[in-house]
C-alpha cells in the first residue's frame, strides 16, 4: 500500500466516493421508475432520452440567443481504434470465459464446479421467486457502491488494514 501523509488520499482512490453517490443516486431513479411505477426499462430509456433531447433544445436556443458559440462539436466525436478494440476484446473475454466454465460443467468432467453452477443457478431462482429482479439489481448496487464509498474513505480503509493486519499477525503468532 501507498505511503500517505496526514491529509492526503492515494491517487487510486480520489473521486470513488462521489462516483459511488451518484451511482447511488442514478440507481435509485431507475429502482423507483421500475419498481414503483410498473414501467419497463424501455420506457425509462425513453423518458431519459426525451429529458435530454429537450434539454439540449433549451440549452442550444440560450446559446444561439445569447451568441455563445459552442466549444465543441459532438458530431466531430470519435474514440480511436485501439480503444474500441480494447472495449470489444474484453467483452469477448469475458463471454467467452463465462462460456468455458458453462462448458466444463455440462459436460460433467469437473463435479465440483458442476454442484457450484448448479447450486448457484437454484439459489438464484429461488432469490428471484421471493423478490422481483430490479429489487435484487438495486441491493446489488447499493452494496457495490457501499464498497465503493468505504473504500475511497481513507481512515475508515487504513483502519481496516490495520486492523487486517493484526488479525494476521496475531493467526501468525498463534501457529
């Protein structure tokens, strides 16, 4: 782990809480517009882009009518090569490596992983008979987030890793 003086926060950890709040904040909105009001992601997709477009109308009419000119233009867009293969090359990595391991376990030559899968795959259904699929989505990202606020507080991580720390030393001593 990274010196640090009083005061001061790694450079890995700066920002993660404001990013954990405002993924908080988007996935209580998504929560409530699918939960509570019964509506499908589809139309909270739609309510999204109509806020935005009409946004951008009202914002693109004050600038014209105030002469501002627009810094830069979002047709002119664009991310490179290398960084669309990047974003390509790990999403095949990651179904194809989600595929292998569902391969290994239907055809049964490793029974550990196989039980694992199945286990898995049954507590997930009856997770999904008891509550709704958003509901388990949005625990899932408040815990993300919760980890995410924890460990972007530096007292609270150095003083879990100190406390870490002992517990490991103290297993250590005692073997």
């Amino acid at each position: 782990m990274e010196e640090v003086e009083d005061g001061e926060q790694p450079q890995q950890y700066e920002g993660q809480g404001g990013k954990a709040i405002v993924m908080l904040i988007s996935g209580t909105l998504v929560y409530y517009h699918c939960s509570f009001r019964n509506s499908t992601f589809l139309s909270l997709l739609s309510d999204v882009f109509l806020v935005i477009l009409c946004s951008l109308a009202i914002l693109g009419l004050l600038f014209r009518h105030f002469n501002i000119s627009v810094p830069v233009d979002p047709l002119e867009w664009q991310i490179s090569q290398d960084t669309a293969n990047n974003i390509f090359a790990c999403l095949a990595n990651t179904v194809g490596a989600a595929e292998s391991v569902l391969r290994v376990a239907a055809t049964g030559h490793d029974k550990r992983l196989f039980v694992r899968v199945v286990v898995s795959l049954y507590l997930l259904s009856v997770l999904g008979r008891m509550v709704s699929g958003v509901t388990v989505a949005y625990a899932g990202l408040c815990l993300f987030c919760l980890y995410m606020f924890v460990e972007s507080s530096l007292p609270i991580s150095s003083r879990l890793s100190r406390y870490l720390a002992r517990r490991e030393n103290a297993v250590d001593l005692q073997d």
